[in-house]
C-alpha cells in the first residue's frame, strides 16, 4: 500500500513540473490536429471509395 502512495506523490510531483501551454497555444494546437484528424479522414474516405469501386469493377460479372 506504500508504494501506490508513493507512486501517486511521484506523479503529483512530476506534473508539478510540466510545463503547460498557454491558452492560446492550445486552441492552436488543437485546431491543428482537428484539421490533420479531418483530413486524414477525407483521404482514407476518398481512397476507400476508389478502391471499392475497383474491387467492385474487378469482380462484377460482365457477362451478363
């Protein structure tokens, strides 16, 4: 049980230590990584709807 007190009293004291941003940084930060996050979904959403529409393309049966 004392080493769990002591590990808690560890991490109080390291965050303590850490640095945190301003506001301002941190709404810059955050709406930089919405941007990459909703980009990153429009390509996998546009490279998913093209190679769905090429597997679909490859094994739709033409004969008919």
């Amino acid at each position: 049980m004392k080493s769990v007190v002591l590990y808690f009293k560890g991490a109080v004291h390291e965050l303590k230590n850490v640095t945190w941003p301003t506001q301002k940084q941190a709404i810059r930060l955050s709406i930089i990584t919405i941007g990459f996050v909703l980009g990153g979904a429009l390509l996998f959403g546009v490279l998913d709807g093209f190679l769905n529409t090429f597997i679909f393309t490859l094994v739709s049966d033409k004969s008919l």
